[in-house]
C-alpha cells in the first residue's frame, strides 16, 4: 500500500514539513495498467525519435499513438 504525505502550504512561505504526515488511501485505485509488450528493435527506435522530436519521453508517446489509433477504429 502506497503512503503518501499530507502537507501544509503556506502561501507566503515554504510548506512547514515538522507538520506532515502520512496518509493512507485504501481505496485508491490506479488509472492504468503496466503491460508488457514485444516491439521489433527498428519500430522502438522509430518511435523513441519521433518521441524526441516531439519532445516527449517515449513511453508516453507510446500511449499516445496507441490511443489515437483506437479513437480511430
């Protein structure tokens, strides 16, 4: 189970950290799902270019693609 800190911001200085606590979200669910995925060397190097040129991590171009090419079908 992921912990994650509970903070205070203030708006006129930094966040007060002596006052932070962990938090638990039992319920919390993740957005998406890790796969795994064989892809010829010479289409990921394709797709880590286009990815560059873009300015993007590859990965999330990846999804990107993947999900204009369902929104197509």
């Amino acid at each position: 189970m992921k912990k994650l800190y509970v903070k205070e911001i203030r708006i006129e200085g930094s966040a007060n950290w002596e006052k932070a606590e962990f938090a638990e979200f039992p319920n919390l669910k993740p957005t998406s799902t890790a796969i795994s995925l064989r892809v010829p060397n010479s289409v990921l190097a394709r797709l880590k270019v286009q990815a560059h040129r873009r300015g993007m991590p590859y990965q999330s171009f990846i999804k990107s693609v993947l999900a204009a090419a369902v929104e197509r079908r």
